[in-house]
C-alpha cells in the first residue's frame, strides 16, 4: 500500500496508548490516519483509564454515548481506504478482537477494503472463524509491513 492513503485504525480501547502510537509511525511514513474519538479524548486529557470514560456501564442514561460512538468510528471505517486492526493480548487472550472491532471488521470486509491485522489470532478467540473468514493480511507484528 502507498503512502497518501487514509488508514483506519481499530482496537479494543484498552490499546488506545498503542493506538496513538501506531499512529504516529504511521503519519510519518505519509499516510493519513484516522483513529476511535476515544484514543484523542484520552490523549489530550492524559487519563487511559478505559473505566473513565464507559459510564454507560453506571449509567444507563449513557448508553447513546457509545451509540455515537460507535457510528462515529464506523464512519471513520468508511471514509479510510484500508483498516489496521491493533490486537495485542488482553485478558489472557492472544490477538484479542472483541466484538465491536469484528463490526468494524465486518464494514470494511463488505466494501472490500485491505484489513491489515496487527498480530494473529489466537484460535481460542470465539470470533476466530469470522475474523479469518475475512482474510485479513496479518503484520505478524510489524507495523512497517504495510508500506513496503
């Protein structure tokens, strides 16, 4: 993939340090990026405590939020020409994708767009079948895969 292209980055928010880090490298290989509102939020405040930020879970009036959310990123998935899923483990699972990045997936996979995987998936992932089924280009964890 050449530089100039739009990339869409997804991850659970657990990755979102990782998120902007990614995105980082990425900008300075000359690509465009586009990441969850969530990671710049957490930047610019400095806290990436993932608790802090879905109240919808004590909240119930704040389920809309993650609606937006949601829609926002999905957008976002649209507007990019590739996505670049970042999935390191969480909660002892390797490759972790939840459910909300499988979606997200999901978007790009209907309108054919590359889905670069960052690491690969554990095969103990409950969304394994669905996530191969895609035939994403796994990075084997090397970000600069994309670009060569």
């Amino acid at each position: 993939m050449k530089n100039g292209k739009t990339i869409t980055i997804c991850s659970s928010a657990s990755f979102y340090r990782q998120v902007l880090e990614a995105e980082e490298k990425l900008r300075s290989a000359g690509f465009n990026v586009l990441i969850p509102d969530t990671a710049r939020r957490m930047q610019q405040s400095g806290n990436f405590e993932v608790s802090a930020y879905k109240t919808w879970y004590s909240n119930d009036s704040h389920w809309g939020k993650k609606t937006e959310l949601m829609k926002n990123h999905f957008a976002k998935v649209m507007e990019g020409d590739a996505m670049l899923v970042l999935n390191f483990e969480k909660n002892c699972v390797v490759g972790y994708i939840g459910g909300n990045v499988l979606m997200e997936m999901v978007l790009a996979f209907h309108y054919q767009k590359p889905i670069y995987v960052l690491y690969p998936v554990d095969a103990t992932l409950p969304l394994y079948e669905e996530v191969l089924g895609m035939r994403p280009i796994f990075l084997n964890g090397i970000l600069e895969k994309i670009w060569r």
